[in-house]
C-alpha cells in the first residue's frame, strides 16, 4: 500500500515532547482510575509509561481531583493532560496546579466569557489546549442550514467556529479532535477539518467498545486516515480496565502502516491441523515475557516470526529478524534468513528470548 503523504500541521510542545509537524505520530491514553486516588493514579500510568504511552489524561470532575494532579504532575515522566467538562473553574485550577495541556469541549463549558477565561489561562502558562467536539455532544441545531447538513459537518463547523473565537482572543496552540463512536462519520469529520485548517489532530473512534470490536473499529478508522496522511496523535479508546492495552493497540496500527518503525513485532500463524505443536501457548508466553522487557520506544524495530507450520513458516521465519518454524516437536531457528540450529519445543520461548536479547544490544 502506497500511503499519502502526511499533511503538514503545526508544532505544538506539550510538556516535554511536541506534537504535529514532523514529529512522530504520538500514541496517548486516559488514566481508569479515580484522580482523586493519587497513588492509583501514578502507578497506572508509571504502567503505561512502561509500554511506550507518551501522552496521559486524566479525568477532571470534582476539585479533590482538580487538587491532586501537581502531586499526579510531579511523580511521572510524561505530559499530563486534564480533561474537563462543563466546570470552567475546574479548567483554571488544573491550569494552576501546572498540567501540561487542556482538553475541553467548549460547547460544554457554557458562556463564551468562561471559555475566553480558561484560553487566557492557558496562553498565560503557555500550555495548549485541546478542541474536542465529539457527535455525541452536539449542539442542537441553531438554523435550517445547519440541520441540513451532516454530523460530521455540523462538527466541523463547530470545531472551527471554536478555533476561531481561540484566535481571535490570540491564542492559536490548539490540538483538535472530532470522534464519532462510528467510523463513517469520523472519517468524513477528519477529513473535512484536514482541508480546513492546519492545526495537529487527535484521532480517535469514541466509545469504541472491548477489546476486539474496539480495536478494530479503531484500527479501521485511524488506519484509514493515517494511510491518507492525515493524524498526528492517536488514542485508542477501549472498555478495559487495563489502559496499556489501548497503548499496546496504537503502536500495532501505526507499526503495521510504517509510520513508527521501531519496536518488536510478533508474526505467527493462525494455526490448523498441519500444526503438531502447541503454538498458541508458546506465542502467548513469549508475548507476555518480551512485554515485561522492552517497550516499544526502547526497542529497535525487529519482527520476530514464531510459525507451526512446514508449509509457509520457515519462508516466513526467513523473512524476520529472528524466526523458529516448527514441525512435530522442533522447530528451525533462522536468523536473519539464515538456519542456524533446530530447537526442541520446549526450549522456543528461552531461546528467542535469550537471542532477541543479544539482538536489542547489537
């Protein structure tokens, strides 16, 4: 697949890192649990500092959580970012206690003087802000024009006119997203906004479900837009108590268009009776034991195959960094195309381990 060339945006600085522009496309989350519970919070997203996250947000609904977040700010590594619904004093608390960036819906906030408060705010400290317009929480429709046109129209539209009241008061360090919990409409929103402004954009598919249907809602509606280069940070929204998987699911989506090529990836087959040996069991503990070692950030790009048939595995193990295809009880480990040495089937896991291990270090 021949990808777009990615639109060029504006650099935003968040915290420590910077978004849009040429930067990578940069893979975010959301805490699950209770802010106002602070040691929780920092060791859930310590956990997802481990596996690549580089952006985390956290809920904002009552001031106890507004209060805790310089303690939440000062015990991690990554930017932290507030979300905030319908309170602006909320918005200008977490602003004070020294977060790296604000997500906000205007439309909920209310009166255009309590938006301009929370914008002069975050111009003051010289932190962006985050436009969400999400379908789910449209105005209603104000005129004929209006209720005639799409939903995703009607959120660009919004999107747009809050951009513009942003740059009218001087303020133009704006990120924007526009999610719909379906894809149809995301993509058409996304694209729209594309040719309408060059400010970064946050994909997303909202409200996205479990696991399963949630990745692949998510994969098919950000995969999409990433192909057609349009995308500068990306978060997956899954309902999991877990946020690592929705990390974990991001970096696959931009790892399988190329567009952040590094980290280990796992090839396996599907398994069928050709399959004589245990490989579900065998892929599934080398998943669990290399996501313990490395995150994708820390790792060099390297595909690793772990195939249990005679038929396509050892072409497919021949094409990987490092690769074991098996038959009855063996396996052929190659590397780098090469045959080096049959491996009992006990032995797989240590091996590819031990060797991935002296790979990363090379």
């Amino acid at each position: 697949m021949i990808l777009s060339p990615r639109k060029k945006t504006k650099k935003i600085k968040v915290g420590n890192i910077y978004l849009g522009g040429n930067e990578p496309i940069r893979v975010q989350s959301m805490t699950k649990t209770d802010t106002r519970d602070v040691k929780k919070t920092v060791r859930q997203i310590k956990q997802l500092e481990e596996v690549g996250c580089e952006i985390v947000r956290c809920a904002v609904p009552d001031w106890e959580s507004a209060e805790g977040l310089r303690k939440i700010k000062k015990a991690i590594k990554i930017p932290l970012v507030a979300d905030i619904h319908f309170d602006y004093r909320l918005a200008l608390e977490t602003i004070k206690q020294g977060v790296d960036k604000i997500r906000i819906n205007p439309g909920n906030i209310g009166s255009r003087e309590r938006v301009e408060k929370i914008v002069l705010a975050a111009k003051e400290r010289n932190i962006p802000i985050r436009i969400g317009v999400n379908a789910g929480s449209l105005k209603k429709a104000k005129s004929e024009e209006r209720r005639a046109k799409s939903k995703a129209e009607a959120m660009v539209d919004l999107a747009m006119e809050y951009t513009r009241f942003c740059e009218d008061i001087g303020f133009s360090s704006m990120v924007i997203s526009l999610k719909a919990a379906d894809v149809p409409t995301t993509l058409e929103a996304y694209r729209l906004i594309a040719k309408k402004c060059d400010y970064p954009l946050h994909l997303g598919i909202t409200e996205a479900g479990t696991i399963v249907p949630g990745s692949i809602k998510s994969a098919v509606g950000m995969g999409i837009l990433l192909a057609e280069g349009i995308g500068d940070t990306v978060r997956v929204s899954l309902t999991t108590t877990d946020p690592c998987e929705e990390v974990k699911v991001g970096y696959e989506i931009l790892r399988s268009l190329g567009l952040r090529n590094y980290g280990i990836e796992i090839i396996s087959c599907p398994t069928c009776s050709r399959c004589q040996i245990d490989l579900v069991k065998i892929v599934t503990q080398l998943e669990k034991k290399l996501s313990t070692l490395y995150s994708p950030l820390s790792t060099p790009r390297l595909k690793v195959a772990v195939m249990g048939c005679i038929v396509n595995g050892p072409g497919e193990a021949k094409d990987a960094g490092i690769g074991i295809a098996g038959g009855k009880g063996v396996g052929l480990l190659f590397k780098h195309g090469k045959p080096i040495k049959k491996i009992p089937e006990k032995d797989w896991v240590r091996t590819l381990v031990s060797k991935i291990e002296k790979m990363v270090k090379e």
